[in-house]
C-alpha cells in the first residue's frame, strides 16, 4: 500500500467519524430523523453541539421568514419560531432549565436538589425561570425580526448555546452518576475546544463583529451557572447542561438584539 493510498484511507476514516458523531449530536440534541445508522450518545461528538444549534437557528428563520410571507407579525412569528424550536428538541433544554431552578434554588442540602431536579413535577422556580427566560427570548428576537436581522441571530445564538454544554460536561465532574450527561459521558476538553471554535466560526460567519459581545454574554451566564452547579451540588447533569443553552440562548438574543437591532 503506497503512502498515497494510507492517506486516502485515513481521510475516509476520518470522514466517516465526523459523520458517525454528526448522527449522534443530532440524536442526543434533537427529533429530526436520522440516517440509517445506530444512534448511541457519543461524548467524543460534543464537538458538534453547535452545528446542531446552527441548523436548529436556520430552521426556525425559515419559519420567521415563512411567517412573514404570510403577513403575520413579528411578535407572532417569534413565538412560531420558538415553538418550532422546542418541537424540534423534545422540549429538552427548557426541561433542564425548570429542573434545575427548582433543585438549585429548592433544596437544603446536595442530596436533596439532586432528589427535586430528578421530580418530572415542576415547581414555583421552574415555572417562574421558564417564564422569564422564554419572555427574554421572545422580547430579543421579535425585535430582531422587526429590524430583519433574525436569521443572523438565530443561526449565531443556535451555535453559541449550545458550546457551553460541551464546555460544562467536559469540565466539571457528574453530580449524579447517572442521568442523560452521566450515559452520554465526559468528552476529552479537546472536543469542548472544538466546540467552542465551531460555534464562534459559526456566529462570525452570521453576525461579524457582534460575535465577541455575544460569545462574551455567552460566557458569562455559563461562568454563572458553573460555579452555582459546583457550590450547590458539585458538578453537572443533564439538567444543568440544558439550562446551560437556555441562558445562553436568551443571552446571546438579547444582546444581539441591542446590537443589531
């Protein structure tokens, strides 16, 4: 075998990884259909958290634009769009945020927060954080659609969002052992790494220099959210990643709202 052909091999190889963890991303991430493959949560694809968030970004500006088409306006079309969005992923990162306002705000001690973000039921802090925080994005995104700019925020904040979950998993210990985050597994930081080069190529791509106050609120809410998970039950789970991308999400639209719009 020339060394021509060991390279052609491993290219291919390399092809059909980045493939394999593109599957499971979207498996572990979303309810779109999948190719004809075995879908298994993989913590080597955390890399491609954010491609997931872009095409989720890009689906729900289709929507906004489709809506628009239709006259309808922008405050309904925001909300069209965030209903598609929580469609599209089961609902599963604005589960996480009740969950974890409710345990991290809700409990005495680590056994017991960890005991309330595993209750389906949700409670006061849940519902008041699902609020606020689905108000935030609507508010931010209307505003954007009203100046015309959502598309390059959807597909920006879809992308940023979903960087901190691999950034979370990937630094801090599981509180739980088991769970979603403990199945899917601690991916290696370089993954996390990739992650967050991804998302930030991503958004400038969709929004030029207004990535750096975005990937900076970004940051921050996550930075926020790391030491309060660390201090009130000593890690990350499922929950935590998700509300994770929420704050992010509403963050990211926010800001690109004041400076966009």
């Amino acid at each position: 075998m020339t060394s021509r052909d060991t390279d052609a091999k491993g290219a291919a190889g390399m092809a059909t990884h980045a493939l394999d963890d593109l599957v499971a991303a979207f498996g572990l991430l979303t309810r779109l259909p999948l190719p004809a493959r075995s879908f298994t949560p993989s913590p080597r694809a955390a890399w491609a958290w954010p491609v997931v968030g872009a095409v989720l970004g890009g689906l729900s500006a289709a929507a906004v634009s489709a809506a628009l088409w239709l006259g309808l306006a922008p405050g309904i079309a925001a909300a069209l769009a965030l209903i598609l969005t929580a469609l599209l992923t089961g609902g599963l990162h604005e589960d996480g945020l009740a969950d974890t306002a409710d345990g991290l705000l809700g409990g005495r001690d680590k056994d017991r927060r960890l005991e309330i973000m595993k209750d389906s039921r949700i409670g006061s802090y849940g519902a008041l954080a699902l609020i606020l925080v689905t108000l935030i994005r609507w508010s931010a995104l209307a505003a954007l659609i009203a100046a015309g700019q959502h598309w390059a925020a959807l597909i920006a904040a879809g992308a940023l969002s979903r960087a901190p979950m691999a950034v979370l998993i990937a630094t801090l210990p599981n509180a739980r052992g088991a769970g979603l985050s403990h199945l899917t597994g601690q991916p290696p930081r370089r993954a996390a790494l990739a992650a967050c080069g991804i998302a930030l190529t991503l958004a400038l791509l969709a929004t030029g220099a207004t990535v750096l106050t975005l990937a900076l609120a970004a940051a921050a809410t996550t930075a926020f959210l790391a030491r309060a998970a660390k201090a009130r039950i000593g890690g990350q789970t499922g929950d935590i990643l998700g509300a994770s991308q929420q704050l992010a999400e509403a963050a990211t639209l926010a800001f690109a709202a004041a400076r966009l719009a």
